[in-house]
C-alpha cells in the first residue's frame, strides 16, 4: 500500500488533471453554445479559446498571492471550478432570451472559469529565464545558507588530527590570514587536480590522478554596438557556426528584460583541444591578447561579414583546467571510481569530474551523493 506521504501527490496529480480536462469541456461547451447561439463558429471558438487562455495566465498570476493554506484554496477553488463551469452552459441558455448584453456574461463566464483554472498553476517561482544567468541559481542556493558560506577562503591542506577529526587549513585570500577549520566530516567538491594537492598528506590507496584529463578553454566576451544585418537566420541565444574550430557564442545579452539598443555582449567559447590537454594549457597562457583576437574576430567576420568595426572591447578568460574531458576507458574505469572513494568515513567527494561529464545535473547529483553518503556514515557508526 502506498503511504499518506506518496498517496496525497497522486491524488493532487490525478484532481488538477481532472479539473484541467474539465476546464477544456467547459471552454468548447461555451464556444459550441455561442455558435448554436449567435453563429459564426470560427470566430466564436478563437475569441472564447483567447479569453479562456488569457484569463488563465491572470489566474496564474493572481495564484503567487497564495502563500498560506494552499490546500484548502486548492479544495475550494476546485469546487469552485466545478459550480461556475458546469452552471455556464445552463446559465447561458437561460438569460438568452432575456438579456441584451449576452456576450458580456458569456465571456465574464468564460473568464472566470479560466482564472479558477489559471489559479492552479503556480505562478510563484515560476521562473524559466532570468537575467542574471548562472548568478541566479547561485543567489538562490546562497540565501538559505549564507552564514555558513566564507568567500575569499583557499583551502591548501586536509589532514587527520589526533583526536580522528578533520583539519582543514584555510588561507584568507583578503588578509593573508590562515586558520584551521576542525571538522567531523568533510565533503571536498573540488576537482581531483586540486584534490591530489590537498590530500597529499594522507596516506591511502592514491587514484590515478593522470587518468582525469581535463581540457582548456578560451572565452571571450566581445561588446559589439551592433551586429551587421545579413540574409539568413536571425540571431539566436546560441550560434554556431559549421566547420570552425570554436563552438560559437551566445547572446549574453539575450535574457535582458529592456529590449532596447544594439548593444550586446557576445560570449564565445572556444575549447583547446587540438593538441594533448597539458600542451594546450601551455600554449594558451603563452598567447598575447592581440593573438587571440586573431583567432576571434576571423570566426565572427565569418558569422558576421563587416562585424569588425562593431567591436567595442574583448574581455577574453582562459580556463586552464576547464572541464574534464572523458577520454576512452574514464567514464566506466577504476579511476573515476577509486577517486569517488570516501576516505575513513570522514572525507567524502564531489565534484562533476567524478562524473567524467562536466554538466549541472552531474554537479547537482554529485553533490546529492555525497551529502546521502555523509548522512548513511552517522547511521552505521
Ligand atoms: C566555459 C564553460 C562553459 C560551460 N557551460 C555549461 C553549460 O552550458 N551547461 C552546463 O550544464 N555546464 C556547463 N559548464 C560546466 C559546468 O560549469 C560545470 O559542470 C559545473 O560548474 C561543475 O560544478 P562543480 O561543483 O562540480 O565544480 P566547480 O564549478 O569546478 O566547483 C569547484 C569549486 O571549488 C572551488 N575550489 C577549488 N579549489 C579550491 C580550494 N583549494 N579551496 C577552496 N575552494 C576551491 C572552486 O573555486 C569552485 O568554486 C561549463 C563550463 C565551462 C568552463
């Protein structure tokens, strides 16, 4: 049997899919009864589909004013579903006869039955873009844990005190102060090329650190007053051109709520990995600024012929150590696996190397991963 906890989202699941179906019934009795009514079908069904879906996006707007007692509003506003969209079609043939304004209680009708709908999505944290990209999501996880979170702080060394708990020494970036943070469990979610460097004290099985390869990139944000117009597809959030060496840019700018200038910030990515990662890294440190403009604005002309005299600056960052780049044999081999290896119980990882894949979900999985295995460590002790 399922238990209370899995039963009442089901439930929920099952009622919104219900009530949602039954808004739909309502809308196209509504659209058939006005063409019975008034006629013109075509233009009654597209005018009552368009106050239904407007009407809905209200509702869902109004629904972020919701905060307290969600349940028994969604109780009463489901009921209330049920009473206005299933008396509509009754009420409508009823006042027909007597009424001069009938559209105007038909689309009130309509309205109403599509913001009681609109009310069940929510409209609160609906967030699906923003501007601020990444910074966002980090905002978030930040506000409920700031306290804790110490910026500017480089962990150099982990090490076991006598007393079997962790010791991490801490170099304050700002002051150049250092100190030592005593801790009974530890998750280091850095990657396994700082790892070998923090750990380099502790004595245990080593992983074969040679086997996470990871590659360098270049990325450039290029400022440009303005793109050249040209025939083809207009620009895009992402671009990518065929056959050159970089994976194209995206409009930084695109998420920008004031939909006004030319102005934009053109971000480019460019992975180093023609050549063997270590040599790639070399080489890349060793290029001048003009250098890499060179590599650059030859792309964008080819994107963009006449992009050149738009450029206003290029702020261009080389990632040494840029995301691990899984090479034969990583993703299902002993290293990844050895490497993931909690150490005593006390020293547990994370970090999306571990993964072999350098993406978000993997961070967010990784991270998951090692808080559970954290958590099982205090039940089995
Ligand atoms: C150019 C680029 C573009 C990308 N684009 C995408 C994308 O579009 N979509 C996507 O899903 N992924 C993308 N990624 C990959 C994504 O950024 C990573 O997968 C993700 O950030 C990894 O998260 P993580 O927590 O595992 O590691 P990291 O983000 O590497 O976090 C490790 C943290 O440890 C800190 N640290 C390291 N050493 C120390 C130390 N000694 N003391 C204290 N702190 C330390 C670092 O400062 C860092 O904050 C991109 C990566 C790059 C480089």
């Amino acid at each position: 049997m399922l238990s209370t906890d899995k039963k009442l989202p089901a439930l929920l699941l099952l009622s919104v899919f219900v009530v949602a179906t039954c808004g739909l019934i309502y809308e196209l009795i509504a659209g058939t009864l006005a063409s019975y009514l008034l006629g013109d079908s075509v233009n009654q069904f597209l005018t009552i589909i368009g106050v239904y879906l407007f009407s809905m996006v209200i509702g869902s707007w109004i629904s972020k004013h919701f905060e307290k007692n969600i349940l028994s509003w969604f109780i009463q506003i489901e009921i209330l579903v049920g009473i206005v969209g299933g008396a509509s079609a009754t009420i409508l043939f009823l006042v027909f006869e007597s009424i001069a304004s009938f559209r105007m209680v038909l689309y009130g009708l309509v309205s109403l039955t599509g913001i009681l709908v609109g009310l069940e999505i929510p409209e609160n944290n609906a967030v699906l873009t923003w501007p601020e990209g990444n910074g966002w999501i980090m905002k978030k996880l930040a506000s409920t844990s700031l306290r804790n979170i110490s910026q500017g702080s480089l962990c150099y060394r982990l090490e076991f005190t006598a007393d079997d708990k962790v010791s991490a020494s801490i170099l304050h970036t700002k002051t150049g102060k250092i100190t030592r943070i005593i801790a009974e469990k530890v998750i280091l979610a850095t990657p396994q090329f700082v790892n070998q460097k923090l750990l380099a004290g502790i004595k245990r099985p080593l992983p074969s650190y040679e086997a996470f390869n990871y590659s360098p990139w270049f990325i450039a944000n290029v400022t440009v007053n303005q793109i050249p117009t040209a025939k083809g597809q207009g620009l895009s959030w992402d671009n990518v051109a065929y056959g050159t060496p970089s994976v194209g840019y995206v409009n930084a700018s695109q998420q920008h709520l004031a939909y006004s200038d030319n102005k934009k910030v053109i971000t480019y990515y460019l992975p180093l990995c023609d050549y063997e990662s270590r040599v790639a890294r070399l080489a890349a440190y060793s290029r001048t600024p003009q250098q890499w403009l060179e590599i650059v604005m030859p792309e964008l002309e080819f994107m963009h012929p006449g992009i050149t005299p738009f450029v206003e600056t290029m702020d261009a960052w080389i990632w040494g150590h840029g995301m691990i780049a899984p090479q034969v044999d990583f993703v299902w081999g002993d290293a990844r696996k050895q490497a993931a290896e909690p150490i005593d119980r006390k020293i547990f990882f994370a970090h999306t190397d571990l993964s072999g894949i350098s993406i978000f979900e993997e961070a967010f999985h990784q991270g998951i991963n090692a808080a559970k295995a954290v958590i099982a460590s205090y039940g089995n002790a």
